[in-house]
C-alpha cells in the first residue's frame, strides 16, 4: 500500500510501487487530466505538479512520491469554476485537439508559481518539453501571457 | 433482431431511430450537401415535445472544432440560442452515414446538409404554426424557438418533420444573421481543459480490462515462437490471446498489462525480412517502380523547348504523430459488438470490422468519440480493430486497448514519399508560356472499409489482403492533389505517375499530395518569377484570374508589407498560394525568415495569411484552423522525415522523429479572412499547409540565395547545402 497525497486529499492505493505516477492516477484514482503520450518524458502531456515543480508523470514511479504534494489538472478548477490558467486557456480558445493541453496548463502553472511576469522568451523555453501537434501553439503562449496578467 | 432491440440488448443508454433507406437523391433534383445522401430532414433534426432540439451529424470532432460550427448553422437558421441545440455526431446507430470526416468537407457536407435542413424545419414549424393560429405563414416572425410566441416543442407532433429536404430552402438574409459569421467560443473546450471524460481515452466502463498488443518488430515479420508462460503468470494478469501472428494481453489494470506484454515482447521470436528499401535510394525507387501514368491537365501546346528550366522536388515519408496514441474501447455481449473509436469514419470502420470478424454488419455499431488530433488515417481504425479482436475474446467485459508510442509511430500509415519535376519557360512578356509538371507517388488513401487495410487484419491467422490500391480521382486527387495550378499558362501538361508498389505503409495525411505539390509549384513559381525578372507576389497576380485568389494574395502581400520589406544579409522573405484542391478554401502565405549560416538552424519570423473560406461560420474556429495548419507545416517543412533500415522503422518515439517545439515556432502569426457571406462554405481544415511550405521554401532560398527542393529543409541539410 503506498500513500498519495493528490490535490490536497491523501489516498490509499494498493499498487505496484514501481508504477508510474500517470497509470496511478488514471487507473487508480480515475483521473483524466495527465495523458499518456509516450511513456518516455518525451512530449508532456501526462504533466503534473510534485511539491509544485512540474514532473512527467509517465516516468516517476509512485514509489518516490510518499509524503510529497501532487497536484493534478483536476486539482485547479471545474468546468463551472476553472483555475485562473485554465480560464486564461478558454478565454484564448488555447486548444485544437486538446490532448496536449492539460500538460500545458500544468507545465505553465508550475511557470507563473515560480515567475509570475515571465517574459515571451521564458515562456517559449520553459514550455519546449511540451509537444503539441495541432498546431495549436501561438495561442498557448498568449494564454500563459493572459494568466500572468489576470489574477 | 432489429437495430432497435440490439441496442437495447448492448446496453447501451440511447433513444434510436431507424434511418430509412436511402432513396435515390436523383429522383427530386440535387439536393445540397449530405442531403443528397440522408434526405430525410428528421435524420439531421429532430425536436422533442419539450423543446430540445437535437441535431445529428455523421461527422466527427477531431479537434477542428466542427461541433462549434455545425451547432451555429443549425441555430442560425433554426433562430434558437446555441445553448439549446444537443449535436450527436458519427454513430452507427444514430446519426447519418456521412463516410469520412476528412479533405476540410465537413462544412460542404455536412454544414449545408444541416443549414439547409434546419432552414426547411423551420419552414415546416412555421406552417404548423400558420395552420394552428389561422394566419398566413409569411406574417408570423420566428424568434427564439417559437412561432409567434408558439415553442417549437409545442408545434412538432408526430412525424412532422419526418418528410424528404427540397432542392431549395427559405434561407436567412446573411445580413440579418445573429450566430453566424460571429466566434463562438468552442463548446468541447471548457471539459477539455478540466479533465472530464471526453476523449475514449478517458472512457471507463464499468468491469473494463486493459489490453495491449504486441505488435509485430516490422511489417511482414512473422511469429516463430511465443512463450507464454512468464506473461500469464504476472499480476493481474487474465488471459494472452493469439492468432497467427496477433498477439494480445489482456490485465486488469493498466501498468499490469503493459508491464506484462513488455515481458511477452522479450519472450517472442520473430521471422524478418529486409523488405524495406534503402532509405538514401527511395525516391529512385519511388520514380522506377511500376506505375500507372495518366495525364490530368494539358492545355495549349506544351512540349520541349529551348532554355526550359527545370527543377526536382523531393517529399520523405511524415507521420500523422498524434500526441496521444490511438485508444479504442469494444464491448462484446450477447454476440453484438459495440466499440468506441476516433475513427473518421465509423461507418466504413463498421463494414471493415464485420468483414474481420465475420459478424454481420448489422450486429456491430462504432460510436465516435474523440481521440488526440488525427491530421488523416493515423492507427484509430487499427486500434478500433485491435479492441474488436481482443473483446470477442473476453465476452462480456468492455476491452481498453491503448497503442504504445513505439507503435504508433512503426505502424500508422505514413503520407507517401513522393517526388515532382516541373519544367517551364517564361515568355520575353514575362509570363509562363510552358509549364509541365509530373508527380510520383503512391496511393494517399489506404482506409477501411475493406477488412485489408487494418493492420491486425494483416496478422491473424486468415490474414486478409489489402485490395490494390486505387487513385482519389480529380478534381480533388489524391497523390495529384493541387498537381494542376490554379495559375493560367499558356500551355501546360501535369501527369499524375500512380505508383502502385507501397514499400512502406501509407494513407492520407493532412491534405494528402496537394501540401508537396503545392510545395513544388510555388517554389518553381518563385524560380520562374525569377527568370521573368518578376516580383514574385505580382508574377503571381499575372498569372491569377479568379478575383477570389487575387484578393487573397493581395491581402496576405499589404499586410505583411511585402512592398516595403528590405533584405538584409540572412534574412529573406517568401510567398505562397493556392486554392486547396482548387475548388475549396483560398489561402495565401507572406513569410520571413532568418538564416544561420553556420548552423543552417531557420528562425521564421513574421507569418502572415490571407484565407478566403467561403461563408464564415465561426471565424476564430477557421483562424485558429489556420494558425494551426501553418505550425504544423512548419514542422513537415524544417524538421519530419519517417527514417528507416532495410527491415524496420526506426523513427519508434520523438527522439527519432523530432517534431517542432516552441523554440522553433515562428516569432508571430497573423491570420486575415475574407468573407463571402452567402457562398457556399469552402472546407479550411488543410488549406494552410502548401502554401506554408511554399512560403518557407521562398523565404530560406531567398535568405541563403540558395533553393533547397528537398523536405524537410533540417538545419543540417542546410548547413551541408550552403557549406559545398
């Protein structure tokens, strides 16, 4: 049995503790908002907070997180009540497909908690682990530039 | 058993209908768009004694934001608030049989199916209405859903609506429009961003296993031998299934089955074959293999002349690479098969399965729902195929199969390599006075329908064999797409070499041949441009008659400042254009760029376009199309190429098939519409990428003084370009 604390409620899970963090959090805990993309910390869009630093979730093992803080997609709004960069996202129209973009949105949460004025060329850095295929990009950026703005 | 009771008996929770056979379209004239398919007008709208208002499509949401669209056309001309309209789209057992969601037709299609329907039901509601209140329909006003203050709801009885479209249909007054024409925020987007159940990735049903298939090392390879053992014991573990070379596993959760298939891969033993061409040599092999040559266009007198200039382009292999692997979910019950897939086409992906399966079409229905973005005929049907296989085995329990990255990028089907000469001449005038232009290229489109092109068909035991392939005819082509210039020549000649030979799998990838045909035709135009002493944005114009394509031309060249823009050493500008499939959406691109010489690394700057998309329904929805289409082929054009040895596909994750991240991006994109409020709707979803890679390729040659004709134009090749 391994303890993890994820978005604020800690929960019993009775997993392998080699199992990545996304398959947990999927599997277990029947949360949608990391993705599976490529199991190889490739492309992002299976991004979570620990401790409030952006991780990949397909590479960590639920095994090094006892005790420690996770946050997920899910832990910053609702559709009726969304977290100020998801409002930022919907107010932009920042999706295509919008597989990519729940890593997005947490891959900028964990940006404007550390720099909350960051400047266009340390948004377009900090979110190159971040793959998007629709093409969806230009309108991410503005909606990071949106959420540092709104409050 | 009727459609009826096997729904029931599936379990499924919805309200069927049967969709009446269809009746020769012929009899009653054209009638528009997929009406002329499903004419029924209660198969597109139906309306409740309650007052919902539900709309059917037969096509799918792929992330183009087609249910944002479809929903303002019906409330546009229903005169209801878009909240209130509930869109089914593509189920078997719901919706109209629209075949693909593909080739930026969904608008045609299905939006003038549905405006036109909506337009006639209003019609109807409004004779109802006339009738009951004993005054002439012309003097009542419709507002809101109800006839002069009578809701829909309380008009509709019986089977009011269930009457046959007209040809014709009192349409609104695109002045006086309210939803159309007008950004609507996406529907599909607030659950997307919040993490609720929206992609059949996030499907759980109640009981479901996880199944993962252990795909074959390359295509061909055989099983020579499979221990099982191992695999079956490990945690969670239910059953492994095997079928000639299909092998599956079946685990209660997820990490158990993929953690176990990774033990069944170590304990398989596969027969290859080096049944793959030297990758330095495909495009020889792609320009001699056997073909079948037709010539599409000739005009005037086109033959050899003097001082010709003549120019090969090159295309490499490029994946769909979705950022989610495909993911489908089948149930098996009671001997019907319910399976929900992101499919484009669930009615062709119905005809494959039953074809597989042996089960008769009738038993089996496909219900869309969303995957991760597509861009063509990626592995969404293989893994409807996979989840169909696996769940007949596991009766009674809904069966998640999920690809893994490493198959997703070694067995979707990739867009074909394909090679272009054009030859051509200016006159002393300055005009084109010979133009010719041949392609090779395999077939663009390899989709089920047939049982053969889904990949497991390929590994059972009664293995089923693709069907030869076929050429798209024109207009619209498949390999030859965008092959014939929308330009006016004095003369020119375009053959289509129909390569027959796929030594690697392919389908159609956004916008199929037209994005390297387009690509090779507007750097030649450049290149001709240049022979002519021209300006290459008003050589353009000289050779343009339709008014639509100047005007966008035009646009896109005022409002990148293409008249004022002054070259600098490392820096160029480059223009491209065309009409995708010459009869859909217009689309110019002004791009700049700035080249390292010494890195060969493109840093794009500003890109402007220019978009004329007929009748605008929602024109955030087309520029964010737009935007998007002119990134990603900006990721075809400066970074993609499928690489490969002589047995496998070796691009297996993102390492080996880099695609462009944020750094890369350009510094801005500005999108510019032109509106034809009236005109038919002129499909969008693919009409950037040509004229982007066009642009690009102008712009770096005009930085460099140096044409590269060979994609993708990766820092390294340019680097080795402008070192020899």
């Amino acid at each position: 049995m391994i303890n993890l604390n994820v978005n604020g409620k800690t929960q019993e899970l009775d997993a392998d503790p080699a199992t990545p963090l996304l398959y947990a959090l999927r599997d277990h805990l029947q949360l949608n908002g990391a993705k599976f993309g490529c199991g190889l910390g490739q492309c992002g869009a299976c991004t979570v907070l620990v401790d409030g630093r952006a991780v990949f979730s397909c590479v960590t093992p639920i095994s090094t997180l006892a005790g420690r803080r996770i946050t997920t997609l899910e832990g910053l709004g609702t559709p009726e009540k969304p977290g100020r960069v998801q409002r930022a996202f919907i107010a932009e129209q920042a999706a295509q497909c919008g597989y990519c973009i729940p890593g997005m949105i947490m891959q900028a949460q964990a940006l404007l908690d550390g720099t909350p004025h960051p400047t266009s060329a340390e948004i377009r850095k900090h979110m190159s682990g971040n793959l998007c295929r629709c093409g969806t990009h230009m309108r991410i950026l503005r909606a990071v530039e949106r959420a540092a703005r709104e409050p | 058993m009727n459609r009826r009771s096997f729904i029931a008996s599936s379990g499924a929770l919805v309200v069927s209908f049967s969709l009446l056979p269809r009746v020769a379209a012929a009899q009653a004239g054209k009638l528009p768009g997929s009406l002329s398919q499903e004419p029924m007008l209660d198969a597109w709208i139906r309306i409740a004694a309650d007052g919902r208002i539900t709309v059917f499509t037969g096509k799918a949401e792929l992330g183009q934001g087609i249910k944002t669209a479809l929903i303002q056309v019906a409330a546009e001309e229903l005169v209801v608030d878009p909240a209130r309209i509930e869109l089914v789209t593509a189920d078997t057992a719901r919706t109209p049989d629209e075949q693909y969601t593909a080739g930026s037709q969904s608008m045609q299609e299905s939006g003038t199916a549905i405006l036109h329907a909506a337009a006639q039901t209003r019609a109807v509601l409004t004779g109802l209405a006339a009738k009951r209140l004993g005054v002439p329909a012309e003097r009542l006003s419709v507002r809101d859903g109800a006839v002069n203050g009578v809701a829909y709801g309380e008009l509709v009885a019986g089977e009011a609506l269930h009457v046959r479209a007209q040809p014709q249909s009192p349409l609104r007054d695109p002045a006086g429009r309210t939803v159309m024409g007008k950004p609507l925020p996406r529907v599909d987007i607030p659950a997307k961003l919040t993490g609720q159940t929206i992609y059949v990735q996030d499907l759980r049903l109640p009981g479901m296993v996880h199944a993962r298939v252990l795909r074959p090392p390359s295509y061909g390879a055989r099983l020579r031998a499979l221990d099982t053992a191992q695999a079956a014991r490990m945690p969670g573990v239910l059953k492994v299934m095997r079928d000639g070379s299909f092998v599956a596993l079946v685990a209660e959760g997820e990490f158990q089955a993929i953690s176990a298939v990774r033990a069944l891969a170590k304990a398989a033993q596969w027969d290859e074959h080096a049944t793959l061409p030297e990758s330095k040599e495909i495009y020889q092999k792609i320009r001699t293999l056997p073909s079948q040559d037709s010539v599409i266009h000739e005009n005037g007198k086109s033959g050899s002349g003097a001082a010709m200039l003549e120019a090969e382009y090159l295309r490499p292999y490029q994946m769909h690479a979705s950022i989610g692997p495909s993911c489908a979910v089948a149930l098996y019950r009671d001997e019907a098969l319910t399976v929900w897939t992101h499919s484009q086409g669930v009615y062709p992906l119905r005809a494959a399965l039953a074809e597989m399966t042996g089960m008769p079409g009738e038993r089996i229905r496909c219900i869309h729902m969303e995957g991760a973005g597509c861009y063509g005929h990626n592995a969404a049907d293989d893994a409807a195929a996979d989840a169909a296989l696996v769940a007949r085995a596991v009766p009674g329990r809904p069966v998640r199969v999920q690809w893994m990255r490493e198959d997703e990028h070694g067995w979707e089907p990739y867009g074909p390599a394909m090679v272009s000469r054009a030859r051509g001449r200016v006159s002393a005038e300055g005009t084109v006075e010979d133009f010719q232009y041949e392609l090779w290229s395999n077939t663009h489109s390899t989709r089920p329908g047939p049982a053969g092109y889904l990949a497991s068909a390929w590994q059972v035991q009664k293995p089923f064999a693709p069907p030869p392939p076929r050429a798209i005819p024109q207009p619209a082509g498949g390999g030859d797409r965008n092959a014939i210039p929308l330009y006016k020549f004095a003369a020119s000649r375009v053959v289509h070499h129909f390569v027959t030979e796929m030594p690697l799998r392919v389908s159609a990838l956004r916008a199929l041949g037209a994005y390297m045909n387009i690509f090779s035709i507007e750097s030649f135009m450049d290149e001709l441009a240049a022979a002519a002493r021209a300006d290459p944005v008003e050589f353009r114009l000289r050779h343009l008659q339709d008014p639509r394509a100047q005007a966008v031309v035009r646009t896109a060249a005022e409002r990148f400042g293409w008249q004022d823009w002054k070259k600098q050493p490392g820096r160029g500008r480059g223009f491209g254009f065309a009409r995708y499939k010459n009869l859909a959406a217009y689309t110019a691109v002004a791009c700049e760029v700035e080249v390292d010489r010494d890195s060969g690394r493109v840093r794009v700057g500003r890109v402007v376009a220019a978009n004329d998309s007929g009748d605008i329904v929602n024109p955030d929805g087309i520029v964010n199309q737009i935007e998007g289409g002119i990134v990603q082929s900006t990721s075809w054009t400066l970074h993609e190429a499928v690489a490969f040895d002589r047995t496998r596909i070796t691009s297996r994750d993102w390492g080996g098939y880099p695609i462009l991240r944020f750094p890369d991006l350009p510094e801005s994109i500005e999108v510019h519409l032109v509106n034809r409020p009236g005109q038919p709707f002129l499909g969008t979803g693919e009409a950037a990428q040509g004229p982007t890679a066009g642009a690009l390729g102008n712009a770096i040659a005009h930085a460099t003084g140096t044409r590269v004709r060979e994609l993708p134009i990766t820092a390294a090749r340019l680097r080795q370009v402008l070192g020899a």
